[in-house]
C-alpha cells in the first residue's frame, strides 16, 4: 500500500467579514484565518499541494505580488522558499505541485517550480483564462499568462476525477471556483482530504454550511458531501484550528 506524509505549511493570514465563510452568516462578525500550502512526501516523491507566498518574483509579477500580499501578510519565515528550506528541500526537487484552484493566494509562487509537473483541473483552466462575466474573474492573469509563456510544457490538465501518483488523487469540486478540486491522500490514518477553499472552515464541515464566496453554493453544499465520503480525515483551506489540532503541522 501507498503511504503519505503531510506536512501543512502556513504562509500568510488573513482577515475576512464571517460571510465570505459561511454563506449568510455572521453579517456583523469578522474572521481571522490563516493561509497554506502542503508538503506531501512518501513513495519517493516530493509533492506540494499549492506554492504558498512571499519571497523574490519575476519582475512582471511584482505588482500583482504586492497588491495581494498587502490583504494576505505574510509573515517572517513564513515565505515559500524559508519554508521549503526547514525541510531540507529547493524547488527544484518538487516532483508534483497540485493546484487546488488559481487564485493568487494559491499559486502566487508557481515560477519557483520549473522542474516540477503541475496539475490543474482541465475545465477550470479554461474558465480562469477566459472568464464568461467579469464578476468571475477574480484570477491573477499575469500569473496565469506567466504560466503560459513559460511553464506551458509543464502543465497536466487534469479531468473531475483522476490519480496523478499512487495513492494521490485529485477530485473536482467546483463552487469556490470552476477550477476547485480536492486532494485524497493515502495515509497510515487512512484517506486524507484536502479540500481546497470549497471548505475554507471546520464549521463549514461539522455543520455542513457553505462557504458564502463562491460561483455555485449549490456545487459548494455537494462537495461538501462527497468530500466526506471520499475522506476519513478532512483538512478545510484557511482554518487556524488546524494548526492547534495538529502541533507543529504535522498530521501523520
């Protein structure tokens, strides 16, 4: 049996108004929340789920960087590369980087992966490129075209469902965005399930209430069914609890 280990991996926080959470709910309540990324390791592979934030950017990706990261502070060593480093690893020896979606919080630090297979849901790909109203276009196009221009031979567009290494597969979930998918994880405490920003809480999970920011609450209420049944541990996108239920980030 395919083994993983998961390491999460905290690159910035984040202040939100409780609603973006929790789909109509909390209208005079804020939440603070944290930002990752994840270092999954096993089977002779080095993986990442998203590329965290922070740190040196190719030129034209400044602006954007710091308009971002102005609303999502990254704090000291809780850049990608100062991150990477106190597991004793470079960029260049990431195998895989899963992509949970495109916004910017996600995929801030792509180009640090040029050696690495990057996998993005096919469908959604296509929708953050050309967006059908300007209301859903909330992607960092320079980011995107960077990836394009220069990353483009890396790329594996992925299909709803589908294994991208043993015991490493990817499900579509949609509702944050077209490109949302979940990663399922075999581990020694049994499937793990990282569930993008389709559930940015535990409450969102324990209570089965969606997420309020998003394109389609009705695919968000879905995956959140189908996530716990494709998981036997459920990790949501954004919650500080994590960090508290798992000491140090390690969950197995």
């Amino acid at each position: 049996m395919t083994y993983y280990r998961i390491q999460c991996l905290k690159t910035a926080s984040h202040t939100a108004p409780e609603p973006v959470f929790l789909f109509m709910k909390g209208f005079n309540r804020t939440r603070d929340v944290n930002c990752y990324f994840w270092l999954i390791q096993g089977e002779g592979k080095t993986i990442l789920v998203d590329t965290g934030m922070g740190g040196s950017y190719p030129n034209q990706l400044k602006e954007s960087a710091k308009g971002s990261e102005a609303g999502f502070p990254v704090g000291p060593g809780e850049d990608t590369l100062s991150q990477l480093e106190n597991h004793g690893l470079k960029p260049e020896q990431i195998d895989i980087v899963i992509l949970t979606h495109l916004h910017y919080d996600h995929i801030a630090n792509i180009p640090l992966f040029t050696h690495a297979e990057i996998v993005v849901n096919k469908e959604g790909w296509e929708a953050a490129r050309h967006p059908i109203h300007k209301v859903f276009d909330q992607f960092p196009h320079d980011v995107l075209d960077y990836m394009v221009e220069n990353m483009q031979s890396k790329l594996r567009l992925v299909g709803k469902e589908e294994e991208v290494a043993p015991g490493i597969r990817v499900i579509w979930t949609g509702g944050h965005t077209a490109c949302s998918q979940a990663v399922q994880i075999a581990t020694d405490i049994g499937r793990v399930v990282l569930t993008g920003d389709v559930a940015y809480l535990y409450d969102n999970l324990e209570e089965d209430h969606p997420i309020g920011y998003g394109v389609n609450v009705y695919e968000s209420v879905e995956a959140l069914r189908r996530l716990k049944a494709a998981g036997d541990v459920l990790l949501p996108g954004h919650d500080k609890e994590i960090m508290t239920r798992y000491p140090e980030g390690k969950i197995n």
